[in-house]
C-alpha cells in the first residue's frame, strides 16, 4: 500500500501489467524517451525496448487503426492519445472499426484494445485541450468508457480493461493527475467495468459525477453536511458505458432526488441520457426535477483563465446547486 | 554485346516459358485457372440472381481476377493473412472461402460464416481462413493490416500480410497513415493496389495528379511496382517476390495491377454516365481468363476440352450451392441483439 | 407549384441556387459525370461545369477540409458526404474546425459551409450505409443540424442553410428520397433554422420526430384518431440544433404528454436531451413520464431485412405506444 | 566547354553577389534582417516572462527564422495568404502582426486582435491580414490552404497561399489528402515545411522511413524542393520562385527547409530527455542570424553599429510593447458565451 497521485498510479499499473504480460505494448506520440508529455510512460522504454514501446508517428487514425490490427494478431496494444482533444481523427477507426469488428463478425473477431487519453479542462489548454469527449462515444454501442477518478479506481480499472476483450476508452482527468492522491493496494486487484462507487453516502439527495467534479461534488457534499447537517450521496459511475444503472436507480429512489454535474458541454452530454433515464424510469420517485450542471454549449474551454474559470462548474455554484436541491 | 549474345543463345536453345519463369509448376497453374474461372462464374451467377430479385446487391470482381488470383495465390494458406476489400472475390476464394460461403452473404442467410447476414454482401472475413473482416468505409483496413504485420514481427511468426484496395482508396488519409507506418517498421505486409481506373465514377485523372499509384511507395521509403493485372503470372510473380521479401525481413511493398472492373461499381450503379460502352468492350478484349487460358492451351497444360469439364463441374457445384443457400434458414429477429459486447 | 419528391426538391433547389448565385460550388463524390449516388446533383456538371461541380478524391477529412479553405476564400460550397456513414473520418475537421472557426477567432473569421448527406436506414444498407449520425454533431456547439422531412422543408431550409453564416449540416433520410412526395412552389423561400412545426395538431399528446419516424409517427396519429378518436400532436424539430425548445414546451405544456421517437441508437441519441430537459423543465406538467423511442443499443444496422425490420423502430410499435400514452 | 567558359569569364569580372541571384534589393536585405532579429529577441522575451511568472505558456521559433522570414518574404502582402502553424512567429511578423498584437496573446489580454484570449498564444488569425487563424490539431490547416488556394484559382485572383507546417504534420492523413488535391486541381499554393528533425520528442527517423520530405511531391504530380533553412536568402530565392509559378498557374510546389529549434517544443516541455545539449549546441552553430549578419557585413549592407542600433530599437518597442499589454485589460467572463454563432 502506498500513496500515490492518479498519474502515479496509472503510471505504475501499466508498468505492472507490461511486465507481466508480452502481449501488452503501448503506442502514441512521445511515449517512449519523452515517457508521454504526462510522464505515463516514463522509463518504459529503457526497461521494455522500442519494439514494445513505440513512437508513433503524428497521426491517430492510424494510432488506433495499427493498434486494431495489433489486436487481431492476438497482442493487447495501449495506445496513448496525447490529449483526447486529438482523438477526432481517430473517430472513424473507433466508431466504425472498432466498436464494430465483434458485431459485424457476428463474434467471429474482437477487437481487445485500450486507448487511454487525458482530457478536462482546468489547466489553460484552451480549445484544444481541455476537451471532455466521453459523450460521443458513450453513444456508440460496443465501446466501454471508463473515466476513473481515483488513484485506488485506475489501477484496478485499468487492468480490467486490458483484459477486456472489447474496446475500452480510458479518460482520465488531467487536472487529477497530481491534484489527486490517494491509496493504491501494491497487489493486483481489478474493479469491473460497468460497476458504480457510492463515493460519499447520504439520504438528502444523489449527485452524480466523475473526473475532476467528482472531486468538486465531494467537497461541496462535505460542506453541505458541515454546514447544513445534509448529506448527500455522491456516486461515481466510474464507467459511462456500460452506466450501472441499477446502481443510480438505487440511490435516486432513496434519495428522491438527483444532480448530475460534468464539464462536457451541456447539450448532449453524458448528463443528458442519465437525467432522461432518472425522469423516465423514476417518474414517481422524484420529489424534485433533475439537476443538470454542465459546461456551457459553447465550442470549446478558453485559454483565458478568466474565461476558463466561467467555463467550469466551480465548487461553490454546485454547492449552490445541492443547498437548492436538497430544501427543494 | 557479351549479354546479348548470350541471350540470345539460350533462347536458340529454348526459351524457359512465362511460367517457368514465374516458377509455377502445371498443377499450380490449373489452380489459378480454375479460381479465376470460379470467381467468374459465380459473379455471373450473383448478377443474375441479382436481375432476378433474389439478390437486392451483388458488388461485381469481373475483369480482376487476374490481379485477385494472382496475387492471393502467393500467399501460403493458413498461415498468412489477407485484408481484403468488398470487390476481392477472387482473393477470397483462394483463401479458402467456398461457393456456398459467399452465397450465404449474398442471400443473407444465418449460416453465412463472414457476417451472419449483418453486413451487405462482399464483406467477407473468417478467422478460422486467416480473412479479416472487412467494414465498407474505404481504406480503414490498410493500418489494420499493417497493425497486424507489426504483430505477426513481433512474435517472430514467419506469416505475412496482403491488403488489397482500389485506386480510390489511395487518397484517403488512412491509406497514407499506414503506408508511412509500414515502411517506418518495415513489417511484413504487400499492399495490391487494384487500379481499375474509377472509384464509383472518379476517374483516375480526377483522383490523383500521377500515372502510377506505384509511384508514391518511394515516399515511403519502399518499393513499389506496376504489373499488367490482366497477366495472372506476372501478377503472381512480382507478388511472391514482395511475399518472399516481406518474409525474410526485407519490408513492404507496393505493387499497382492495371485492372478494370467490366461491371457497374455495384448492382446499385449505373456506369452509363461515366463511361462508354466502347471502353469497357475495349477493356474486355484484354480479360485475363481468355488470355491464360491461350496460354495454358499453348503450352499443353490444359485442352478446349479440358476447360470445359472445368466450367461444367463448377456449373454443378454452383447449382448446389445456389439450391442449398436458397433454402437456408434466415436470422431471426433477436439476433440483431447478440454480439455486441463478448457474451 | 409542383408535386416532388424530396431527392428532386433537393435537386431543385441546389439547381436555383446555384444559377443564382457564383460564389456557390458542389463538391463530393460522384457528383459530377454521374450525379451523385442518389441522383442529387444529375445534369448538375454539364449546366454548371466542372469548377463549381468538383468530383472530389475518395477523401472525405479534405471534403470537408477544403471546403473550410474555400468559404475562407469568399465561396459558398455545398459538400456532399455520398452516406452520413461516411462522414466520420471528416469528424476533425468539422468538430475542431468548422464548429470552432467563429469562435476561437473571437468573431473574425465565418466558416459558411453547407453538409449534405443521405442517413438513416430502411434500404437493406447494413451497418455502413444506414447510420443517422445527428447526435454526435447535435453535441457540437457552433454547427447547426437541418433534418428536412418533406419536399418543402427541404427546399426552404436549404436555401437557409446556405445563406447562413456558419456550417450547417443537412442530412437527408434516404428512405425518404422517392418514398415523401409533396407540394413544392417554384418561388424562393426560406424556412429558418431553429423553427419547429407542429405536422398535426392534437391535445392527447405530443409526439417529436424527424425523418422517416416522422413519417411513421403521422400515419400512427393518423391510425389513433381514426381508431380511437385521440388527436396527437406531432411536432417536426426541422433543425435538431438550435432545438426549438419554446415549441417543444409549449406543445408538452398543452398535452401533458411527451414521447420521442428517433431512429437513432437510443442511448445519447437526441431524444435523450429531448426527454432530459421535458423532464427538468417541465415537471409539473407532465401527467405521464417521458416515453423514448429508439433504435436499440447495437452498432448498426444489419443487412438482413429480417434484422432490419427489428432494428428500426415500426408504425405499429410506435403506434401502440402512443395509445398507452393517451390512455395513460 | 563553352558554358564553362562563358561562366568563368564572368566570375572573373565579379560574380554576382548571393543576394543579387536571389534577386533582393539592400533594402528587402534589411527588412530580412529586421524581422528575423524582431522574431528572435520578441521570442526570447516571451521566454523570459514565461520563466517569470507572467505567461503561462510561450512557443519558441528560435532556430526558425531563416526559412519563416525567407518564405513569408515572398508573398504579396495585403493580397496574398498565409496559413502558418504555431511556430511561425517569424512569418506572421512578416505579415503586419506587431509585437504588441503577440504579447496581448501571451498575456491572454481581451485585445488579443487574433482571438481575444481564447486560444493558447501562437495561434495567430487575422482576416484583416490574410492570416488564416489556427487551431492546435496538426495539419488540420493544410486542406483549409488548399481550399483556399482553390478560391482563389476560382475568382480569378492574382493571389497566392503559403502553407507552413513541421515534418511531423506530413504524417497525419489530412497532409496527404491537401497535397492530393492540391496537385489534382493545380491551384496556386506554396507548402513550406519547416523540417526540424523532431516532433516534439519524436525524431524523424521515426516519423518517416526517407530522408527528404520534398520527395513526396513526386506523388503528388508536383515539384519539391530541399533548402537550408538556415539561409534565409535561398528560402526567399526558393520560395519566391514557387510564387511566381504558382501565381502564373503553374499549381503548387513543396519547399522542406531543413531547420532546427534551439528550445524546448513548448514552455510545457523538458527536451532533455530526447536530445543531447551537444547536438543543440552543433545547431546553434549554424544559427541563420550570424550567418545572415556576416554576409550583409561582408556585403556592406550593414555594419556592427548598425546591428546594435537595430537591436536597441526593437529592445525599446518591445519595453513598450510589455508595458502596454501589462496593463491592458482582461476579458470579462460573460465573453466566453460570445461568438458561438453569428450574432
Ligand atoms: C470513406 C468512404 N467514402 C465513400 C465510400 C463510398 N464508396 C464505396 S466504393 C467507392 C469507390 C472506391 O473506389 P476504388 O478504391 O478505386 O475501388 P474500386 O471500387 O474501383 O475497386 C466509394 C466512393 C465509402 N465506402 N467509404
Ligand atoms: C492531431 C494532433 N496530435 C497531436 C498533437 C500534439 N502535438 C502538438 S505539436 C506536436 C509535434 C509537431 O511536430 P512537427 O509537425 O514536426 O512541428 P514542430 O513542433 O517540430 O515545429 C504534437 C505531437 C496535436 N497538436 N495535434
Ligand atoms: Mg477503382
Ligand atoms: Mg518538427
């Protein structure tokens, strides 16, 4: 056991799980004597070589394409996307690809690979980089998307998804990169995809949220029970598709009531699908109409950090939100 | 002087035949034969089902058999791997994919082994044959082709990889992503291009600005070459020397078959518009089955006679396969759930 | 006034427009000498010549790419993309680029461009010529969608769209093509983008569809106020983004009653921020929750007629459920 | 012989001067150097308020000043069009942005005339200019050229576009599908590629299996050309050369500059880890400013003084300059919802 930041952890599972495994090989752009603009992969090349760590040249629809066809020669390839703000030319590979290769087979292929990517705002990248893309994806049927939170949450995510034989996009939050520690078991452990974290647990109402709002959803849940004496319960899907669910349906019918918060632009946003569900499914449980926190519809997050800062959900308007929410 | 002369003598001797040359033995030349004769057969046979409403789309390989065959030909069965696309079925058939298999995809019956009647006919795979499956937007299997190749390196396996596409796929940005990759990690794969000069109704003038596709391959840092598609041996030729090169860790290599596809693009198509009839008539005196079957009666391999047992013997076996795909069960509603994730 | 089908109004109105105006120029695939696959653009090359009607290179990232080139050049291009199934690999260049010209340059730069394409399923295309690609762009902020439904749609909002300052996407329902006939008056007019239009008038409930489901969803209110006397309101968005929001709720706010049907992957499909802000904002006035109606959760739709047929939502199916819907 | 001779006789009354091939006036030499000094002190001051605190985030071109300023030299301004890259600060000072207009971009300050703080500095657009505005996603750019160029083909306009972009964004399909279209269609553009041996930490040998990038033209049906970027008088004489062809309709060329940069790829980048200090420090021996210097002083075009006084006066409007952005204002929040769509 040992503290480690969410990069850390990430950092050290795929070390593990390239050491234990030759089948696993990691591509992108500067993740070999560079160890990835985030330092994921620092070391791995001295330690696993180049054939095993590769450079890939500057462009991602092959990144991804190769990494398919790596996959159907039997190996598991991690392809590294430098920021998911430069997944957009990979979208016709993952959309029509490898989402695709199982259904289209009738079974006959899969396609077992995991593309990691660091995406979110908060750390004046501006337009290009500090995009949230999990809503695109989520809805295409045959990827999983996992969006760990925690350092504890990457580790055993991870490791399920290398050894999941269906395509898994793995987001994580840059701005948690370092913001983000916590304690990670040094044993192997894997989490399942598709399963929820109650992150905090409460009665007053449910909030829903991943990535950097989780964290702003836990603290502005700390400070409602400081405050008010309420408590909210937090859950973290961990994985946006497949969503749990049972899980929200469960909390939200204790609670009554329900908040999703995320930084992706509003309209269409993964948020969309679970406030539809929450109001469709619940219709008789719900004491109050579902709050949904999301970016602004706007085209990107400015560079500016006056802008930024108006872009992203703060602490405090969520809070707002919940104080609102749970006297409704 | 020396050269020629000594040229010359040899050929008072006896020339060695095409084939000798290309290293093919008469059993291995009736094999092509008789895949080139099959794929064209059952082409004619799926246009016709077609016109006879039993089939909504057939997508037509006639006038590529010789680059199809030829080249798919060099591969070794079972061990190597092909990536193919929609209008491959003559490669398809020399990978080991029957009659009755494509059939099944056409009628879109449950037992078609590719796809389960999911996607539209000419999208074949098989694990089991070493045939990955194909999707229908253009050039997105040439990285997963050089993905595999880079695989197949890295286990040191002795397999390599052919991917075949159109003209037109060539100017898709994937195409380029994989070429430069290729050549990057010098991987074992052959890329055919089959140039049959359209993509749907593009001419080649209006999809690049150069002659040969061939030509780009020195861009990336590997060889390239042309070949007559309508010469089944010189296509099988220069395939297995890029095969025999890919193999022994020599890299990849580009080669262009001058083809043309004597159909519309698609049973969908109406190829009146952009081009004439004289064209395509021109086109078909230069088809490559009545070309090698010349060859092969003038060099004593096979006999008018002989030919025509061949045609009739794969009448029958179509005739079955037609009579058991048409009586083959359909999907049922519920599998349009199945496959979606691993079960 | 003529009676056309869609494909032919479409034709039409590319054929006004372009006689009208220079700076207006086609480019895509096939759609010179042959006239595009469905027939958008015949006799369009031999009128227009091949500078304005431009048979693009089998590359759709640059269609769309040098289409952005050529509005910065002062032209009004109208790029067609031959399936919506294809515009994937050009997913760059319209979210990272088009979308965000206006509004990373702080308003000194437009990106007037118009995308056509053919979408939705219901023509035995499979997994690769069926898709209806909305959502993903729906999520988009700085792009507007335009779903024409009839003849007379598709003309006015066609000229909407190309005189609109930034990129509209204008996807067309192919089953509809020759299958939609109406009235078409031979006058310019426009129709903007953004305005709903109630189809049908009724106060049981409302139901919101495009495309082909619009179509479904009339013959079904058709059926249920023949067999039952009840009167559904179907409501044409016309455009999926901007969303005529006011229309939509004030239609809700009368019925009571709100069902979405789309025939899109359900999940993340428009209906969800359809179902997701009925439910937020109008809670009070709902007497029944939301009922969505989707293509089900599987990567495309397969060829077989028989798995078609399943994946597509039907009349009947729709028809049923508009009737629990009134009864509820 | 008698071109030899021909060409020796002339060399014995006095060769031409460099510049005088390049066909470059003293003055046009000066204003070279003007912009190569201003590209290169502006850039070392954003470096060091990067270090102090006071910009976040600074791009550096030092190292490219010889083929940015030399290519960029050669368009019209005011008529033709630019669509540079991230690293261009030396093309577009030679295209009318003022240092002011950069530092409001490095201070993320609301008069930032190219995007109003919206993006990361050295993402410059000015349609007042013909500086196409920028993205960060590479290569994105090279089709909105294409397209352009394309226009302006289209409108009868005398007008020429210059695309620049590195050696890594040749690798990204959208390169290859502008370069595609570009030799099709003939239309009059210049791609410049600032070839500086890595992308990021990515050195070429990975990025591409040859040696030249301007090999590629070939495939592309249109010329290429190699040139030392750090001789700022062959990349005008080159460039310039391809925007008279282009500009008389003889369609597009492809200049590689072979180039290097002398800092990090960002403030955000540690290079230490994929190049050695002696191989940075080799380069800088061929630095394109001394090199450019000791030939204007050789040719008396300019003295030792002359260059101080040059760079007082930039050192005193670039003192300006910071304190003007200093204190200009930020944005307000609220504008973060402006300029979605038209308004
Ligand atoms: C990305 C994409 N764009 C467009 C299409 C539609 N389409 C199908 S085949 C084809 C032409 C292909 O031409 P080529 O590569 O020369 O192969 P050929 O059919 O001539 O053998 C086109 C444009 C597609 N399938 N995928
Ligand atoms: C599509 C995309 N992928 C990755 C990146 C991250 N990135 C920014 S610059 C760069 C390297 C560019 O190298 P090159 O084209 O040689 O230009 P240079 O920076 O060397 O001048 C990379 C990988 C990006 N901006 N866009
Ligand atoms: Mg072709
Ligand atoms: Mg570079």
């Amino acid at each position: 056991m040992a503290k480690k930041s969410l990069i850390k952890s990430i950092h050290d599972t795929m070390w593990d799980l390239m050491a234990g495994d030759e089948r696993v090989l990691i591509m992108g752009e500067d993740v070999g004597t560079r160890g990835g603009v985030f330092r994921a992969t620092e070391g791995f090349v001295d330690k696993f070589g180049e054939e095993r760590v590769i450079d890939a040249p500057l462009a991602e629809s092959s990144i991804v394409g190769h990494g398919i066809g790596m996959a159907l020669g039997g190996l598991l390839p991690i392809l590294e996307i430098q920021f998911a703000d430069f997944i957009h030319p990979a979208f016709n590979q993952i959309v029509q690809e490898a989402a695709r290769l199982r259904y289209r087979s009738n079974g006959d292929f899969t396609c077992p690979i995991v593309i990691r990517a660091p995406y979110g705002a908060g750390v004046h990248g501006g337009l290009y980089h500090s995009q949230s893309v999990e809503a695109f994806f989520a809805h295409v049927p045959g990827l999983k998307i996992v969006m760990p939170s925690t350092p504890y949450d990457a580790k055993g995510l991870l490791r399920s998804a290398l050894y999941d034989p269906d395509p898994v996009l793995y987001f994580e939050h840059k701005k948690c990169y370092r913001m983000i520690t916590g304690e990670v078991p040094d044993e192997d452990y894997e989490i399942p995809i598709g399963k929820a974290e109650i992150k905090r647990e409460g009665d007053a109402l449910t909030v829903i949220a991943y990535g950097l709002m989780l964290h702003h959803c836990l603290a502005a849940a700390e400070r409602l029970s400081q405050e008010e004496g309420r408590e909210a319960e937090v859950l973290d899907p961990r994985s946006v598709a497949p969503m749990d669910w049972p899980a929200i349906f469960q909390s939200v019918t204790k609670t009554s009531k329900a908040m999703i918060v995320y930084e992706d632009n509003r309209t269409l946003g993964v948020g969309a699908e679970i406030s539809a569900r929450i109001g469709e499914e619940l219709f008789y449980d719900l004491e109050a109409p579902v709050v949904r926190i999301g970016g602004p519809d706007v085209p990107g997050t400015p560079y500016s950090k006056v802008l930024e800062d108006f872009f992203l959900p703060t602490p405090d308007q969520i809070y707002a939100q919940m104080l609102e929410l749970a006297r409704y | 002087m020396a050269k020629a002369e000594r040229a010359q003598e040899r050929s008072a001797e006896r020339a060695p035949a095409r084939h000798e040359v290309a290293n093919l033995s008469e059993a291995q030349l009736l094999d092509l034969h008789r895949f080139m004769v099959t794929a064209r057969m059952l082409d004619e046979r799926m246009w016709a089902l077609n016109r006879q409403g039993k089939a909504p789309f057939v997508v037509s390989s006639a006038g590529h058999e010789g680059c199809q065959v030829g080249s798919a030909y060099a591969l070794t069965r079972g061990s190597d791997f092909c990536v193919p696309y929609y209008r491959d079925l003559g490669v398809v058939l020399v990978a080991g994919l029957t009659m009755r298999d494509v059939l099944l995809g056409v009628y879109a019956k449950v037992e078609d082994p590719c796809n389960g009647a999911r996607q539209m006919p000419s999208h074949w795979g098989s694990r089991r044959l070493g045939i990955i499956n194909g999707s229908s937007p253009i050039a997105t299997q040439v990285p997963h082709a050089v993905g595999l190749a880079y695989a197949v390196k890295y286990r040191r396996e002795p397999a390599v990889v052919m991917c075949w596409f159109g003209e037109g796929a060539t100017s898709m940005g994937d195409w380029h992503e994989a070429m430069n990759f290729a050549g990057i990690h010098k991987v074992p794969v052959i890329f055919v291009c089959e140039n049959n000069k359209y993509a749907i109704s593009v001419p080649q003038t209006k999809q690049m600005a150069i002659e040969n596709v061939a030509d780009r391959a020195a861009g990336y840092g590997f060889e390239g070459h042309v070949v007559d598609g309508n010469d089944v041996m010189a296509c099988y030729e220069v395939t297995k020397a890029a095969v025999d090169k890919a193999r022994s860790g020599g890299g990849p290599t580009l080669i262009e078959a001058k083809t043309y596809r004597y159909a519309p693009h698609t049973s969908d198509d109406d190829d009146r518009t952009y081009r004439s009839k004289d064209e395509v008539k021109q086109a078909r005196e230069l088809d490559p089955i009545p070309r090698f079957q010349a060859y092969l009666k003038e060099h004593g391999v096979i006999t008018e006679d002989g030919i025509k047992a061949l045609v009739d013997t794969i009448r029958t076996e179509l005739a079955e396969a037609v009579q058991y795909v048409d009586q083959a069960p359909y999907p049922v509603p519920e599998d349009a759930l199945r496959h979606v994730y691993a079960e």
